[in-house]
C-alpha cells in the first residue's frame, strides 16, 4: 500500500517531507525533479527533504526547498533522522524513495497522506527517475508537465560566477571547449580502466582540447576541492563554453547533467535503460549490453557488485573494460561538433 491516511482528496498540500536516504549524491539528484514537482504543484508548501551529506549541500541553496534534516553514517541515523523532521513538523503530505529500517510504517503514524513506494516492481526499461515521476503522477501529486523534467540543480548568480572564476584559472587561452573527466566511482566495479582514461585524454590533447579531472589523475590537472555546489557551478561554467563531462554511472556525472553541461556517461554493471541519464544532451555507452549477470532492477545482488569482481574477466569488470575509448572520443566530439 501507498498510502498512510484513508483521506485522499485534497489538492494542494501545505508541509511536504520528501525522504531520500539512499545514500548516493545521485540517487539525490534524480528525485530532483519530484522535489521540484511537489513544489509547483504545492505553491507555498513547506517542503523538507531528509536526506544525506554531502548531497544535501544541493538543496540548502534551492528556492523549493525550505529546509532540510541530515542523516548521518551511523545505523539508526536514517530512522532518527525521519523521527527528528517529523516532530519538529508533521506533514501532511510524505513521499520517500527509503523503505529499509521500517521507515514506511513510521511515516504512516503521522497521519499524513504517504506515497512509500516509488519502485513497484519496476521495468528493466524504464528510468528510475521517470518511474518516480510516473508514479507520482498517477498518485495525482504531479502535474503531466512534470514527466518530462529533467533533474535541475539551481545555482544562484554569484556561485556561478564563482564556478566562472575556478575554471577560467585552469584553462590555457585557447577557445576549444573543455573536457572534464569524472575517473572516480563509489563502487569499484563502475570504474572504467585507468589505461582507458589515458588513452582517452591522449586523443582529446591531440586535438587541443583542454582536458581536466574532477579527482587526481595525472597528468591531468585537477578541480580544486570544494562543496558539490561548487562543483556544479564548475560543470555549468562547462557548458556554458560548449564542453562535455565524461564518466561513469556516478554521483558527479549526474549532477553535471543537472547543472546543464553536456555528458558522455558509461554504463557497465548498471542497465542504461534503467539508470541512464535520459536527457538530450547525453550520450549513455553501455558495455556488454547482453551480460547474462547483470541485475537492473536488483543491482546489489549482481554477482559482481559489491567487490567488482567479474565472472567472466579475470582482469576486471568485462562491462567496463569493453567500452573502446576511440568510441568515447568520437562521441565527446559529436557533442562539441567537431
């Protein structure tokens, strides 16, 4: 069941808690367009969000959001978490994308109007973030203009400026747009072969294109540290000169798409159909498409998931291994226009 209260007719919400503790930077990001929808729909709406660090760094600057409730690393911080944001102020409207430490059934004790589960048996073929946009739609809590947003994190003028600034200081004063590389991933096997990403900024050099790293990778130079808020002020300074992101299926990748940048994204153990980023401006490379281990709608319980290790490559994961980089590079150059 979705639903926590029997009183289901109102149309307009006044205190909306939206719980998204998954844990990834972008799990956050996909149900940006949920947030933004509920909002809206639900013009003066008190909207809270529960949620992790350091994702919740791209809510506490955001117009829709009026507050947020971090959770922290520990077991039993997600449920206090919820607890603390729902006595400090009921809701009348939750909707969370969390359905581990019996986090449902305390939101059915508020009383409030819940939506508990955003999954629902879902396609291998359909985006997760479109699923959650769907369901809600059918819940009547989204508009139909709402299914076809895309995530968005709204920057406010002077950290763009500041997103100016930072990449203006790493460019050489040449006019080709530049190219950003994400190397890193939270798990192993999302990792695309070191040897692959050399191979990929030697032909991007050749051409002249500046190319920068995200993490240390020499000899490419590197971001500066700084918040993800910053970062996503980096990656729209990006698009704003015409360049591409390029990555894995990562927190950062998606948020480059959010902040307006083009994106080259590479999927592995991860179904691009599922997990893609479905907007125009990317291009989503997915290697062995027909790997007969691969779970898309039970991911953690891929054999390979949790220590990278590949059933079928001794050397690593085959899915990632097998994306060319000569493929990645054409692809980065159709989205400048070379």
């Amino acid at each position: 069941m979705s639903w926590c209260a029997l009183d289901v007719a109102a149309d307009h919400y006044a205190d909306i808690l939206v719980v998204d503790l998954l844990g990834g930077i972008g799990d956050l990001v996909m149900i940006l367009p949920a947030i933004h929808g509920l909002a809206r729909r639900n013009p003066g709406a008190v909207l809270r969000v529960v949620s992790h660090e350091p994702g919740v760094d791209l809510l506490r600057e955001d117009p829709a959001v009026a507050g947020v409730h971090v959770a922290g690393p520990h077991a039993g911080d997600a449920r206090a978490a919820v607890v603390e944001a729902v006595t400090v102020r009921a809701p009348d409207l939750a909707v969370t994308t969390t359905r581990y430490d019996g986090i449902p059934e305390l939101l059915a004790t508020t009383g409030a109007r819940c939506v508990t589960d955003l999954w629902r048996r879902p396609p291998s073929d359909e985006l997760v973030a479109t699923r959650y946009l769907r369901i809600l739609h059918a819940e009547g809590l989204l508009d139909a203009d709402a299914l076809h947003t895309a995530p968005q994190v709204r920057l406010r003028p002077a950290e763009r400026a500041a997103g100016e600034e930072t990449l203006a200081g790493l460019l050489p004063l040449v006019d080709l747009p530049p190219v950003v590389l994400v190397p890193d991933a939270g798990m192993a096997v999302k990792r695309w072969p070191e040897l692959s990403w050399l191979r990929l900024v030697e032909t991007l050099a050749g051409y002249g294109h500046p190319v920068l790293s995200v993490t240390p990778m020499p000899p490419v130079r590197s971001l500066p540290a700084g918040d993800l808020r910053h970062l996503a002020a980096v990656f729209a300074a990006v698009a704003r000169r015409g360049g591409v992101v390029v990555g894995g299926d990562t927190g950062p990748v998606r948020l480059a798409s959010a902040a307006g940048a083009r994106t080259v994204a590479l999927f592995g153990p991860t179904l691009a159909t599922r997990y893609g980023l479905g907007v125009p401006t990317g291009v989503e490379l997915q290697g062995v498409p027909a790997c007969s281990h691969r779970r898309p709608t039970a991911i953690t319980e891929q054999v390979c998931w949790w220590d990278a290790h590949c059933p079928v490559a001794a050397e690593g994961p085959a899915c990632m291994i097998g994306i060319d980089p000569a493929e990645v590079a054409e692809r980065v150059f159709a989205l400048i226009g070379r």
